[in-house]
C-alpha cells in the first residue's frame, strides 16, 4: 500500500500521520505546495512562492509532473484542508478512472460554515463574501464527489458538511508521542506559569481570555506563545504549570493535546454535545468565559490538583493520539476492514 498526504501541512498532523503509517508497515509520504512557516519535516516540498507570480508558468508545470508521477506511484491519496495533488482539484477525476482511492481529511477553517452556517457559544464567524463561498463549495464538492471517505477528528465538523452520500470516519488528532517528554507542575510553587498559544486570536477567544484573566485573583506568570516556531513554542510549553487553549469552539485540537502530552493541566471550553461524544477520562478543564476565572483561581490554589490533571492528561494522550496506535486502524480504514468508524470507541 502506498499513501500520499498533501498537499497542505495543518498543525503537524500530515507527518505525524506519515510517521506512524510508516511504522504500521505502509509505504507514506507527506508533499506540499509550500512548507509550513512552523517548519513540521516534510517529505516533499514543491517549493511554491505564491508572491512570484513571474514563476507561475514554471510552477504549473511543475504541479502538472508532480501529479502525474504520483497518480502513477500511489494508491491512495489523503487529502488535507479540502486539496488534491493539483490547484482546484482538477485532477480528482484522473485518480479515479485510474481506480486511486481517496480520503479527505478537514481540519476546520477548510469547511467550517463553507456550506452550513453553524452557530457557536462563544464565537461568531463573519460571513464569506458569497462569491468566494461558492468556489470553495465547488472545488470542495468536487473533491468529495470523488472521495471514498470524510475523516473529522470529532464531530464537531459534521454539521459543516453538504449532504454526501459516503462514509465519515472520526479519527483522533496524531501526535508522535516520543516527542514529548512530560514535565508535570510542581504541586508547591508561588508563581504558577499559565501558557496561553493563540494562533488566531479570533478563533482562540484569546482577547477575552486576557480580559478574564485580570480577574483572578492568585498570583501567577502569563506567557503568550505567538509567531514561534514548532520546536521554539515546545519549549516554552514546558515550563507551564496551567494551559489555556481555546473558549470558542466546544472541542479540543492540537496545542491541548501537547500540553497533555507534556503533562500539563489544559483549560479548554468543552461543549456538553462533544464531551459526551469523547472518552469519559478527558481530564481537559471546561470552561466559558463566564466561570474562567474562578476556574484559573481554582488550580492556582490547588498544586496537586494541577499535578494530577497532568497525569491524567499525559495518560489520556498516550491511549487516545499515539500516531502509531491511530494509524493502525488508519490503515484499516485505507483498506475497508475498520470495524468501527469511530475510532475513539477502539483505542
């Protein structure tokens, strides 16, 4: 079997996927366009500057080789954040009659409200100009109209989809775990460090969150973690004693499960519909901007509660985002043997 992600890296999850698919005896490979600024290893890099537009032509050619190389090579393609081999996923149609299966993987912003505005709690997303909206439908229909399956980290996004007439797999957010040594809170210290990463402030909540935090009334060190590098923010990450991810959404993504994996307490707004929907050892503290602060004081006070959620979150990450364990049934999902589409009910 021979799989190829791209052509988009989303938060590392596209290697890590790799990795552990490659350790589950399948031959993976990660390709994009251009390399993430937060620098996640790759296996391809087209090397695509969208600002050289005197490029283009060169750049077309290149895509078109690229693609065609790898219809030939590949069985499978996994496609992230609603994109093919080539621009537009004009070439969905070509895997196809050459019998490739595809699978397509959304992360969140690629379909969030693209077809179906979804109301949130905490946040308000401002409508698309509608012209924009429908080419994203329709390179996104495109591509689903192909695909032999939707794979949603929960189901948060299940909502956002146009009616489809295919299977949709959760699969849990991959991290490679031997990258995370935990480090857990001292249960006696003064100053708490509370770590707070908004790569979108908007989406994040981060203005509010800043504006509960001067409610609290413990004392403690603030650090925003915003424009560093993968392994820059990792290090920061570790000297938190508290976490705070996101008051928006209702779920939990990527930078919660780090801190996890690194033993940290996460603060995350967890909406009831989705935490049943999760393992009932989530150690993840829920809150909304109305109780974050009693929150915050409430661990601020308690070392050996912050030291235990840490312990939990670290175990919590191990069973549930080991890339190695998720990509086992990953496979399984390629091969159409998956027993369960939910794959949080099998690990």
């Amino acid at each position: 079997m021979r799989v190829i992600h791209g052509m988009s890296e989303v938060a590392g999850q596209g290697i890590y996927t790799v990795m552990g698919l490659r350790k589950n005896g399948v031959d993976a490979h990660m390709a994009v366009w251009s390399k993430n600024p937060s620098e996640y290893p790759i296996d391809i890099d087209l090397k695509i500057d969208k600002t050289k537009k005197y490029m283009f032509p060169l750049y077309a050619l290149k895509m078109e080789a690229f693609a065609w190389n790898a219809a030939k090579k590949y069985d499978i393609l996994h496609s992230h954040y609603g994109y093919s081999l080539l621009p537009y996923n004009m070439d969905v149609n070509i895997l196809k009659k050459k019998n490739k299966k595809i699978f397509v993987e959304f992360h969140g912003s690629d379909i969030r409200n693209a077809f179906n505005e979804v109301p949130y709690k905490y946040i308000h997303f401002e409508k698309t100009n509608q012209r924009n909206r429908e080419k994203v439908q329709h390179r996104r229909l495109r591509l689903l109209k192909a695909a032999d399956g939707v794979i949603l980290h929960d189901i948060e996004l299940i909502p956002h989809l146009p009616k489809i007439n295919i299977p949709i797999y959760i699969v849990p957010l991959r991290l490679d775990l031997t990258k995370f040594v935990p480090i857990y809170p001292e249960s006696l210290k003064k100053k708490p460090v509370i770590v707070h990463a908004p790569s979108k402030r908007s989406t994040k909540g981060t203005n509010e969150i800043l504006n509960e935090l001067k409610k609290v009334k413990h004392d403690y060190e603030l650090i925003l973690v915003e424009g560093k590098t993968q392994k820059e923010a990792l290090e920061i990450y570790k000297k938190a004693d508290i976490i705070i991810d996101q008051i928006s959404l209702g779920t939990y993504g990527v930078f919660a499960i780090e801190s996890m994996a690194l033993g940290k307490p996460v603060i995350t707004y967890i909406s009831d519909e989705l935490r049943k929907s999760f393992p009932e050892s989530l150690p993840i503290v829920s809150a909304g901007f109305e109780n974050l602060a009693e929150t915050i004081d409430d661990l601020l006070q308690d070392g050996e509660k912050r030291r235990n959620l840490g312990i939990q979150g670290r175990k919590y990450a191990m069973r549930y985002h080991d890339n190695v364990k998720v990509t086992k049934y990953l496979k399984q999902i390629y091969e159409g043997t998956v027993e369960n589409r939910d794959l949080f009910k099998i690990l």
